[in-house]
C-alpha cells in the first residue's frame, strides 16, 4: 500500500475548514496575510509568527486560526 501523505490545516482552504468562512484562501495564506498586516508589513517579524505553525497539531492552528481570524 502507497503511503498517502496527510493535507495539513494550513494547507486547506479557509472555507473547507470553517463554517464561518467563506474565504477560499489558504489558512497558511490568511494568517500569514493577518501578520503581516498586524506587523506593518514587517516579513521578518512575520516570519518569526508563522514558523511554529509549521510544527503546530491541525488543532492548534484551528484554535490559533480562529483566534485570530474570525471577525
């Protein structure tokens, strides 16, 4: 049997992920969009905000994603 790599949260269209949205933007692009915006453009900053993402459980980036994002 072939090994089936797993989509992440980041990876998935804000809109497959949460009822709330109708966003078809990536969760990764939208926080990443939502930083940069809070860090006045600053990438290194944002970058600094996203990398822990990249180790983060589908649930925590729910959580944080939801934090952040839903208005």
């Amino acid at each position: 049997m072939a090994d089936v790599e797993k989509t992440l949260v980041l990876d998935e269209p804000m809109n497959a992920v949460f009822d709330w949205s109708s966003d078809e933007t990536p969760v990764r692009d939208a926080l990443w969009n939502h930083y940069m915006e809070a860090n006045a453009h600053d990438t290194i900053k944002t970058e600094e905000q996203m990398k822990p993402l990249l180790d983060a459980s589908d649930e925590d980036v729910k959580a944080l994603a939801e934090k952040e994002l839903k208005k």
